[in-house]
C-alpha cells in the first residue's frame, strides 16, 4: 500500500492568515462604532522568558489594530497591589481582555489572581467559570484557553476528520491538557471524539499512544514521543517547547517538542513542526478572544 503523503500542519502560516483576517474585522468594528478591542497585560517581575512574551503579545495586538496597554510592576509587589489594579481594569470599559501573565512571584496567589479577573475579560480563558462552560459545552458563552483553542484551528483548517476518532491527550495541565480533552468530547465540527487523556501516573504509557487517532502531547519532556509509541497515519500534535542544548547554534541551544519529530514523521500522516506549529497559535487565539469580548461587551 502507497504511503499517504505527510502533511506539515504550519501553525505559522495560519496563524498569519487569521491574524489577516482579525485585523479586517478590527477595521470594521472601529469604521462603525469609533471603538477597538483593548488588551492589557500585566507583568510583575523581570522574568526574561516572560518578557519576551509580553512583547509579542503587544506587538501583534497593534500589528491588528487593537490597544494594547502593558502594565510593569516590580518583583515585590504585594498581592492585593496587583488585585486592587485588576479590580480597575474590570470596570475600565476600554479594556476588553486582561492577562496577567506567569509564572507570578511567590508572594502572589496565582488562583486568587484568576478569580479577580472579570470572567467576561479572562482572555486567557484560566476562570473557573470559564472553564466550568467549557465543560457544559456552552462554547458561546466562554472564552476557550487560547492553547488548545489553537489546536482546534488548526485542526478545522487542515481539514482533519475528528468525529469518532480516538484522540489520546499526553498532559493533564489546567491550561492545556484538561481543556484540550474537554474540548476534544464536544459535539463541534473540529472535535466529537472518544478522548483518553495519560499523565504521569499513567502505566504504559505507549499503550494508549499507539491507539490514538489524534495525539496531542503536552507533558512537557523534550521527545518523549516517539516513533514506536505511534500509530501509523496518525495525526500528531505537538504543544511542547522545550530547550536543550546544541553547541552548534550561537545560542548553545534549540527548542524541540515533546515529539521525537524526525522519528515520528516518517509514521504520521499530519504534524505540527516546533518551532513553528501550535506555538504561533496561541497568541492569534488571545487576539481572537480578545475580539470576542469586544463584540459581547459592545452587543456586535
């Protein structure tokens, strides 16, 4: 039998392509209404990971048209300091997404920073309520953590059947494996499949892995995924970014997935490369929240 050709799923392309078309919706809404969407981020400490995120974040919000405000604060500042300026940002009706953005100092609550945040502003889509929706299937009604709601795009775009695949999800992680999984049961064109979701009690992992129609991993190990752990034409998705080092790079390092890539696909029949697939996602997700919250707040 003639091996199907395999598919690059470029979340970078599609990424762009629907970044494309938010900056024309964005043109839109401010031709007829004076308004566009606003993101505030806000940072507390001078993480260099995180800082780098927040400059990308803010970068493509202007690239699209939205306002994108960032607010620094220092490494000590007391929780209820940050609190107090979430509490403002909910009532400020120019700021339509707020994220706060982590990992937080140790004197900071992360759950209680969720919890301030208005749930119609949590662009991130992290609040219980949020997340509660999500699990009921009131999609219309949520904001969708933007990771796994990437994933979902790029399954839609690529056109990959989903209904009553076998889709095993390698992470249980409140920001992407749990929502992934739940997302992966709804009754939607890019879901509607059975889910197995494994982790690190699980036994045997490649056991549920070589099942799996769809794989999606998230377990944060650098290719822990590999081509024996696979089943033929599968599709795998690979959220992981993980650093290890290569000396010749300048950097002394480069970022691979939680997926053996070169091993794995030679068996898939589609994925996604790192860097350069889920990972450009996630951002584009968080303007499309964004805009989403722009519309229910403004009655568009």
């Amino acid at each position: 039998m003639k091996k199907t050709m395999m598919q690059i799923i470029d979340g970078k392309k599609i990424s762009q392509d629907l970044k494309n078309e938010l900056k024309a919706d964005v043109a839109h809404f401010q031709a007829n209404t004076g308004k566009v969407p606003g993101l505030t981020v806000i940072i507390v400490g001078q993480d260099p990971a995180s800082q780098v995120y927040v400059r990308n974040k803010a970068k493509s919000c202007l690239e699209i048209g939205m306002h994108s405000t960032v607010i620094e604060m220092p490494h000590d500042t007391p929780q209820e300091t940050l609190l107090n300026t979430i509490r403002e940002l909910n009532q400020d009706p120019a700021v339509h997404g707020i994220l706060v953005q982590q990992p937080l100092p140790k004197q900071i609550d992360e759950f209680a920073v969720t919890l301030a945040i208005d749930p119609s502003k949590d662009v991130d889509g992290f609040h219980p309520e949020n997340l509660g929706r999500l699990v009921m299937g009131h999609l219309d009604k949520c904001f969708v953590s933007c990771t796994p709601y990437g994933i979902l795009e790029l399954l839609d775009r690529y056109n990959i059947e989903t209904k009553g695949k076998h889709c095993v999800v390698v992470g249980r992680s409140n920001i992407v494996g749990k929502p992934m999984a739940n997302l992966m049961m709804q009754k939607l064109d890019a879901t509607n499949c059975t889910v197995t979701v494994c982790h690190s009690a699980t036994r045997d992992i490649p056991s549920f892995t070589k099942q799996a129609d769809i794989l999606i991993a998230a377990i944060g190990k650098a290719r822990f995924i590999t081509a024996d752990m696979i089943k033929p034409g599968a599709v795998v998705i690979d959220v992981g970014i993980n650093r290890i080092e290569d000396q010749s790079t300048k950097s002394g390092y480069r970022l691979v997935g939680d997926v053996d890539y070169d091993g794995v696909a030679a068996l898939a029949s589609a994925i996604t490369p790192v860097p350069g697939g889920v990972g450009p996602m996630t951002i584009a997700m968080l303007l499309k929240n964004t805009l989403q919250s722009f519309r229910r707040i403004n009655n568009l």
